[in-house]
C-alpha cells in the first residue's frame, strides 16, 4: 500500500523542521516499535535505545522514503534492518567467547 496524503504531509512537514508534526510522529510510533523491539529483545533497557536507534533512523531517511509503501511497513522495515544489524556483532562475540571457553575447559 503506498503512503497516503496526511503521511506525506507528515514527512514534508518534519523534513521542513515543524515540531509539532515530529512529536505527531513519534507519538504514533515511539509505543508501536519499542513493544515489538520489547518482544524481540526481552529486555527494556536494549528495547528503550534501539527504538530510538529506529525513529532516528527513520526521520533522517526521510528525504529518501520514495512512499511506494505504507509508512507504516516502512517504519517496520527500518526496524527489521536495525535488530538484524545489531544481531551481527552480538553473534560473533557469543561466538568468540563460546570457542575460547571451550578451549578453557578442554585443556584446563
């Protein structure tokens, strides 16, 4: 579903500087992605930063949101992009700290 006209005017509005369109903004999403982050993450703390990481995100990639979807699918798009992103290096330091505690145990 592409954007419609009020989310259009949202977006033309906070890239122009407007406030009150920016507080509009976060007031719908800010609750939406940091309970589907909460979900993700399980913990609060991780949750509160990465939902900001997100609409950060967002409000500076507006000027390249080209509206062919929902601003809402966007919004969850950016958020699927950044919980992927900081997956990456959490898995490979598990993974670093899994091997060299098995070389621990092993010749210990």
């Amino acid at each position: 579903m592409a954007l419609n006209e009020k989310d259009k005017d949202i977006i033309r509005r906070i890239i122009g500087g407007d406030r009150a369109s920016f507080d509009y903004f976060v007031s719908i999403y800010l609750q939406k992605v940091y309970n589907y982050v909460l979900v993700r993450v399980s913990d609060r703390r991780r949750a509160e930063v990465l939902t900001e990481t997100i609409l950060t995100e967002a409000v500076h990639a507006f000027d390249r949101y080209d509206g062919s979807m929902s601003l809402d699918g966007w919004i969850f798009q950016i958020t699927e992009e950044v919980l992927q992103f900081q997956k990456a290096p959490l898995r490979a330091a598990l993974l670093k700290t899994s091997k060299s505690s098995l070389l621990r145990f092993s010749y210990s």
